[in-house]
C-alpha cells in the first residue's frame, strides 16, 4: 500500500514539475520574441534593488499596514515552502516526518514558528478580502475599472482562497496528528501538538483512530496537492509576481522615469539626412518604429506585463484615470499580457513559431486611451515592482505616429511648427529674442 | 514693471569677443513667445544680472528641445531637432546649461547624451537656491503663506522636490504643501504634449482638478516652476473663477520680487 502511494505522489510531483516547467518554458520563449535592450550594467546597484524592492519590499511599506499585511503573506509562504522539502521528501520515500529524529527540540520549535506564520498568512488573506468585499478599496473594484471584469476579480479571489485552505490543511494535517500520536499510533512519533494547531485538538479527539487518520492523510495530501496545483495556477495568474518580482527588479531601469530611449532605427536615418556619418548606428533590421505587437516592445516591458500584480496603484494615481478619461496604466499591462498568452499558444501551435493571426496589441488598447496619457510618470513612480506602463505606452504612440500617422490636427500643426518656425507655435523664429527688448 | 535694463548676450556675442560665459540659460520657446512666460524669463536674467553670473542665450539659434515631438512619439522630429540643437551647441563648446523650462531641462539633461550631447544641465530653482543659500542675492522679506506645485519632469522625473522649497524656505515663506505633493504630485495636464491639443474624452479636465487642490488649500499664492504648470494652473483657475483670489507665480519672479 505504500508503495502504492510512493509511486502515485512521484506520479502527481514529476507530472506537476513537468507542467510547471513547460509554462515556464512558454512564457519565457514569449518574452523571447521581444527587441534587445541592455539592462546588466551596474550589477551591484540591481542587487541592491533585488534586496531593497522584491525581498525588503520597500515600496509596499508606504502604505505601512497593508505592506505589512502583504509582508505576513510573502513571509509565510517562502519560509513555509521550507516545509515543503520534508512533505515532497515524505512523500517520495514513504516516511513521516523525516526530519523530526534530525533536528530533536529543533523541530517543534520549527512547526511552531510556521504555524503562526500561517496564522499571518490567514489573516492577513482575511484582511485583503474585506479590502475587495467590504472596504471596497475603490481600485479593486471591477465596477470602477473594467479591466477587472471577468477573469482578473476571480483570480484574485481564488488566489485569497486557496492560501485560506492551503494553511487550514496545514493545521488540520498537525492536529490530526497530534492526536494520533497521543494515542501511540505506530508511525505518528511523538512531536507533540503545536501552537495553532492544538486549538482544532478538541474538535477531532471524539474521532476513532481510523477517522482520523484517514483526515490526517486527506489534508497532507489536499495540502501538497494543493500546493503543486496552486504553483501551475500561478503561472496562469496575476500571482506570478511572486517569482517574477525578482528578475524585474533586478532588471529596473536605473535611469529617470522621465528619460525616452532613442531609437536607433531613426538615429541612422536621421543622420543619412543630415548628411552625418551614420555608421556607429546598424541599419534598422526592424523596419517597424515604434511597437504594433508583444514583439516588437522589448523584453523588459513583457517581463513587466507577466510580473504586474493588477493592484492597480498606477491607475490609482494616473491624473488621466483620475479626470474619467479612458486610460488605465493597469489595463496596458494586463493587455500586453493578454496579448503574450495568445502569442504563447501561437507558439506553441506552429513549433516554436510565431504565425501571423492578423491581431496585435493595438487592437486591445486604443488611440484615444493612447493619446490621453500626460507622461507624467506618476504610474511608475506608484508601482512597488517600478514596472513601467509608461514605456509601453510610449512605444505604442510610436507606432500611432510613425507608422500609422494617427494624430490629431492639432498635433499635425505642433510638428509643422517645430519643423518651419522651430518652436511648437507658429512665431516667426526671427522673434525669438523679442523678449529681450526693454 | 521692470525698471532694471537688462543686458542680454548671445553666445555669439561671447564667441566674437573670445570670451566664454559660464552658463547658457536655455530659455526655451514658452520663455521666449508666451507672453506670461516671457516675464518669468526677464525676471530670471534680472537674478542672474544681479548675482553677478556670467550667462548667454542663443538667441535666434535656438530651437525647441523636441521635447514634444518626442512624447507624441514622433521620433523622428524630436531627432532632428535634437542632432541640430547638440550641433550648435558643441559648436560653442557649451559647458553648463541652465533652463527656467522642466521639459528643456528633462530633455538636455538626459536625452541629449545618447546623441551626443553631454552637458552639466541645472534647473533654474537649482540655482536660484544655490544663489540664495549663498548669500548672493539679498532680499527683503515678507512673510506669506504660498503653495508650491510640483512639476513631473522636476519632481518624479528628476528627483528635484527639495530646491523648489529650499527657496520658499530663504524666501522666509511659510509652504502649504498641496494633499498631493513630492513624489505624489498631480500632473497640471500639461505633458505628453497634452498642452498641444484637446482633451481626451473625460469627466472633468486635469488642470480643473489640481487646481482644486490649490483652492482647498487656502493660499492666495501658488508658485510653478514650469511654463506649461504656469499656463495650466492659470487656465484652472479661470476656469473655477479663482482667478482674481489666488496669483500664480514661478519661483524666479517670487525671488526677483524679494529681490532688494
């Protein structure tokens, strides 16, 4: 029988693996389609981000109550996942809690502390329902934002959910047998009953003995089940900011918010139209400018798509949201994301091959919400990951302007003026210094 | 209003006498054209005439930064504009570049660079309270409550919050910080090019909205330090009917005011 199941849980962890990894795999060929951009100078200077913004969370502490809400449930599922190791290990060797007769005192010591890290972790779930369902946190609200609609407001219910089950398996799983080993059942060595968990002792001690170890059973599986299933969920959720938060730290842009990279496309052809030596730029190989598709934006904004977490703090503070007008921050993130997952099941159709579908990124946000954003950063500056809606935006009016022409009259008289009176109004240049006169 | 004759030099005027200013204040198509914004430009030389600073302009040679070509997403204007502008300016082997304009300032500071315009460039608030805390200008004081509203390419562009205020401060100025400040600040409306045309579709214009904050506020005054803020405030302010209660300054006129 134990075999039995020894071999169904290497069944349920190579199979899960095997899923997890090829999610992974599809995302990052996706993110693979995208235009190069160096972002590996000053190693140093990105660590310090890793530290100060993914693991110390920096960001999120500026709202002090809910950082430390978020910072009870990032906390408690990476040192809880340490436990993990002794369940898949268990699981595998058909064992019972492996490390206990290793680590002595140790141990309880251990189980005691995650159990009240899964106690932060449950309340603090708690706490994040009542902000979506009783608070109602205005940039939660599917109501006020229509990119929440749908998908987004369940996902991040379900994900509320199920770290609410995940951590009341783990306290079942520990009462149950703190009971069981009170009653000296083979196999259950005594590790004693731990601090959350001896509260649930009373309610399951009237059980027989097969009862619960049948519960007990039920939950370590629920509970490792549950985590595997939950890790594949991930890659499908906004929740994969939790390994995504990392590598987009790290990868944050260390110039002003303010600052535009040149195009180097435009830089030679503007040279061969001044008359400039142009060979320190190559000729453009992408003859688009600016970006239509997930592929032609660079790898850094699709990393930032996958990592964003829909809290919505850039709409929050958008100045353009804030006036009604179409344009939410989040809702460019979440498109280019939509987006890269119909391009990952291209992919994966055609042999790692990206067919044109004759869609693209364009055809999920519009000129209008395009055209309303004022470049004032204030989306950048509010997103704890300093992800960056902005320089997708930018991209995207590239290609509204350059390639499809699409600007409003005004702005078409703006660019004439620049170019004939050198100003974006229409002086005579030669009035320039008029000022200057008493 | 300004009695004080101004003595403007073109760099060109410099260059002719072989000689080389120590800044070359930027003044940028609002300072030069826009009525409003071409007192804020005399008001600023008028400083910098006093202080004693060594300055130049470049006159007709100057051209707009590209600034918003470049947030339109016309890349290739802003280029143009750009490869011209670093053109004559490494012509004058120009050193450091000072600007009463966050946009020009933004744009010389760190987007020149890649394309082959590197300069030390400052903000005039950077300055004007370097000049103050120097001692350099002396001013008279006199004590009022004022707002200041934070500029984007200033601010969260280019972490500039503490000079803006340094100057209240030795102004001897009491600062009513606005609900939204620093690194929260509301945007007037104005960038991206939104100064440039209409409005998108929306409930309520952002320029209305920040300007609500002002009012809310209780100050009679509100300092800028930008030209499109400038016009973007005032036009708030016409807009709520505010416009006779609460003056909007930039801080080199509320410097050259205390000026003695």
């Amino acid at each position: 029988m134990t075999y039995f199941f020894q071999f169904l849980f290497i069944a349920l962890l190579a199979s899960m693996s095997y899923l997890i990894a090829m999610r992974f795999k599809g995302i990052i060929a996706t993110i693979r389609l995208s235009q190069p951009v160096y972002l590996s100078d000053q190693p140093a200077e990105r660590w310090k981000r890793v530290f100060l913004l993914a693991f110390g969370q920096k960001k999120m502490f500026q709202k002090p109550f809910v950082g430390l809400m978020h910072f009870l449930i990032y906390i408690g599922f990476i040192l809880i996942n340490a436990e993990i190791l002794e369940i898949i290990l268990d699981g595998i060797l058909g064992t019972h809690r492996l490390f206990a007769p290793f680590l002595g005192s140790l141990y309880p010591l251990l189980l005691n502390f995650f159990e009240l890290l899964a106690a932060g972790v449950f309340l603090a779930c708690l706490v994040f329902f009542a902000r979506r369902g009783i608070f109602k946190v205005q940039r939660l609200q599917s109501e006020n934002h229509s990119e929440l609609k749908g998908f987004p407001i369940r996902d991040a219910y379900t994900i509320l959910i199920v770290e609410c089950v995940l951590m009341a398996a783990l306290w079942t799983m520990n009462a149950t047998d703190a009971v069981l080993q009170s009653r000296g059942v083979e196999h259950f060595q005594a590790v004693g009953s731990f601090i959350i968990s001896e509260n649930l002792i009373p309610f399951l001690d009237s059980y027989s003995t097969d009862a619960l170890f049948l519960i007990e059973r039920i939950a370590w599986w629920f509970h490792i089940a549950g985590i595997l299933g939950f890790a594949l969920y991930v890659t499908y959720s906004k929740h994969l900011h939790i390994f995504f938060a990392f590598p987009a730290a790290y990868y944050s842009s260390l110039k002003s918010s303010a600052y535009i990279p040149s195009l180097d496309s435009v830089t030679h052809e503007v040279k061969l139209m001044l008359g400039q030596p142009a060979s320190g730029e190559a000729a453009p190989t992408n003859l688009r400018f600016g970006a239509k598709d997930v592929m032609d934006l660079n790898w850094k904004n699709l990393l930032d798509a996958y990592s964003c977490t829909e809290c919505g703090r850039c709409t929050d503070q958008c100045p353009a949201n804030q006036t009604g007008r179409s344009l939410s921050p989040r809702k460019i993130m979440m498109d280019t994301r939509d987006r890269l997952e119909e391009v990952s099941v291209i992919l994966s159709k055609n042999k790692g091959q990206f067919v044109d579908d004759g869609q693209s990124l364009l055809d999920k946000i519009s000129g209008e919400e395009l055209r309303a954003c004022t470049t004032c950063q204030a989306c950048v500056e509010a997103c704890p990951m300093e992800l960056s809606p902005l320089n997708i935006i930018l991209e995207l009016r590239r290609y509204q302007i350059m390639e499809m022409s699409d600007a409003p009259a005004a702005w078409n008289s703006m660019f004439s003026n620049i170019e004939t009176n050198q100003a974006p109004w229409k002086f005579n240049p030669s009035d320039r210094m008029n000022w200057a006169k008493s | 209003m300004s009695e004080v004759v101004l003595n403007i030099r073109t760099m060109a005027d410099y260059l002719a006498k072989g000689e080389m200013p120590e800044y070359l204040f930027w003044v940028g198509c609002a300072g030069s054209f826009d009525d409003r914004q071409k007192k804020v430009t005399r008001a600023f030389c008028e400083i910098l005439q006093k202080a004693e600073i060594s300055y130049a302009i470049l006159g007709t040679e100057e051209s707009c930064t590209g600034d918003p070509a470049r947030r339109t997403g016309n890349e290739f204007l802003f280029q143009m504009q750009a490869m011209s502008n670093i053109e004559v300016l490494n012509m004058y082997q120009v050193k450091k570049i000072v600007t009463a304009c966050p946009h020009c300032f933004n744009t010389l500071k760190n987007e020149y660079p890649s394309l082959g315009g590197t300069y030390e460039v400052i903000h005039h608030t950077e300055l004007l309270a370097q000049l103050l805390k120097e001692g350099k200008i002396e001013i008279s004081e006199e004590r009022e409550e004022i707002a200041f509203h934070d500029s984007c390419y200033l601010g969260r562009g280019n972490g500039i919050y503490e000079a803006p205020r340094e100057i209240i401060a030795e102004l001897q100025k009491d600062l009513k910080e606005l609900k939204s400040c620093r690194t929260k600040g509301l945007c007037c409306g104005a960038g991206g090019a939104q100064v440039f045309k209409e409005p998108e579709p929306g409930a309520v214009d952002i320029q209305v909205k920040r300007t609500e904050e002002i009012i809310e506020s209780g100050v009679k005054k509100v300092a800028i330090a930008c030209p499109f803020c400038m016009v973007m405030i005032q036009d708030g302010l016409n807009k709520t009917g505010h416009d006779k209660d609460i003056q909007v300054v930039d801080l080199a006129e509320l410097v050259q005011k205390a000026m003695k």
